[in-house]
C-alpha cells in the first residue's frame, strides 16, 4: 500500500508542476484578458486547502509581471476592487 501511495503522490507532484508549468507560460494572457475590459471576471472553484491560495498567488503574479510592471501590491489592490465588484468570484470548500 505505501508504494501504492508513494506513485500516487509522485503522479500527483507531476501533474502539479505540469499545471504550474502552462500557467506560468500563459500568464500573459490571463492578464491580458483581465485587464482587457472593465467587465472581465475571474472565478474560481474548488479546493480551500491550498488549491484557492495558489491560484490567488499565481494571479498576483500574472498581473504584476504582465500589467503592473512588477508590483504585486498593485495586482492585490486590483483583485481586491474586482473582489469589491463581484468580478472576482472564488467558491472555494475545504
């Protein structure tokens, strides 16, 4: 069974560091699209443990690199007034 949950996790770890991989070379586009239109929403759904907290980071990031010249204060302050207006939407459970 160890060996079992060991590949599982390994399999697991792999397919993270995949998604962080595409996230990180289409990051440009996600704040592109963001910041695109006064109407642009953002929602995510799914796991509060640790799932929410790294797509928050990982917009944080987007948005500072791509459309706040590296102020992650900035891309914050942005999802907070998106937060404000509805327009940044997390369902998360735990």
């Amino acid at each position: 069974m160890a060996a079992g949950y060991c590949q599982l996790a390994a399999e697991a770890r792999r397919e993270r560091e995949e998604k962080e991989k595409e996230w990180a070379a289409r990051a440009a586009e996600v704040a592109a699209l963001v910041e695109s239109s006064e109407d642009s929403r953002v929602y995510v759904c799914g796991d509060g443990g640790g799932m929410a907290r790294d797509v928050h980071a990982a917009l944080v990031d987007a948005l500072a690199k791509h459309a706040f010249a590296g102020d992650e204060a900035k891309a914050a302050e942005k999802l907070a007034e998106m937060t404000k207006q509805g327009r940044y939407v997390r369902d998360i459970w735990s």
